[in-house]
C-alpha cells in the first residue's frame, strides 16, 4: 500500500510541474533519445540468433573426428587430421545451418540449431533425419594442407 501511495504522490508532484520551455533543440535530443530507446527496446526483444559463420565445430561422424570451419563470408571446410573431407557453403535459412557440399550432388543439407557457446556441444539433426553431437570450439583458420 505504501507503494502505491507513494507512486500517486509521484504522479501528482509531477502533473504540478510546469512544462519545460520546447526548443528545436531540446525536441532534436528527445528525438535521438527516443529512437536509442526504440532500438533497445528491438534489440531486446529481437534475439541475436543462431550465427555460423567465422565458428569452428568439432564432431564425429563415420568413425573420423572431424573438425569444420566455416569463414566470415559462409564457406566451410570439414578436415580429419590432414585429410580434406568436405568443403562448400553454408547459410542459415528458417532457424537451421544449411550447407551445400561441393564435393556431391546431395544438394542444401539443413541443421536444427541451438546456442552454443565455446566449449559447448549441442545435438543436431538433419532433414534427413541423421543425428550428431557438435562441439563448438574456438573459431581457427583452415590449415593449409586441407584447403580445397
């Protein structure tokens, strides 16, 4: 009850107040704090979302320990040791990291996807219905001996 009262003492203190005097200059400032408040308010209610690109995975698949990079402009590159494995394109479409090899003419593969961060695994699975433990690592340039 204190609480309320005290809002409504607030309240009615500042209806009292005269208005300040409105300048060009005064409007233009609680423009641009406005638009800073709308766009913290997007970006709060926005989430970053899931992003691949410039991470590095870890994960097993077909009995090889892989290791995958994908670059800051979507390309990736799957390697085992100093074995090439795989390399092609890689995007995000509908909330899933889709990938398209070179190397096949499987065509799009896509992901589900969570947030991971450094040092976490996530499970994914395909559209077509294969499943994988992930293990986000920090990102690494792809080694020379395994470019495509």
């Amino acid at each position: 009850m204190r609480i309320v009262m005290t809002s409504l003492a607030v309240l009615a203190l500042m209806a009292c107040n005269k208005p300040a005097e409105t300048t060009t200059e005064n409007v233009a400032e609680d423009n641009m704090a406005m638009d800073a408040n709308a766009m913290d308010a997007n970006a709060m209610a926005m989430p970053a979302g899931f992003q691949l690109n410039e991470t590095t995975w870890e994960f097993t698949r077909e009995g090889k320990n892989i290791t995958e990079t994908v670059d800051a402009s979507g390309n990736y590159v799957a390697w085992s040791g100093s074995e090439h494995v795989d390399h092609g394109t890689s995007m995000m479409k509908d909330g899933k990291a889709c990938f398209t090899s070179a190397m096949d003419k499987e065509g799009e593969v896509c992901w589900t996807t969570a947030e991971t961060a450094i040092g976490q695994s996530m499970d994914t699975t395909s559209d077509k219905g294969e499943k994988l433990t992930v293990k986000r690592v920090a990102f690494m340039a792809v080694p020379d001996n395994v470019k495509p």
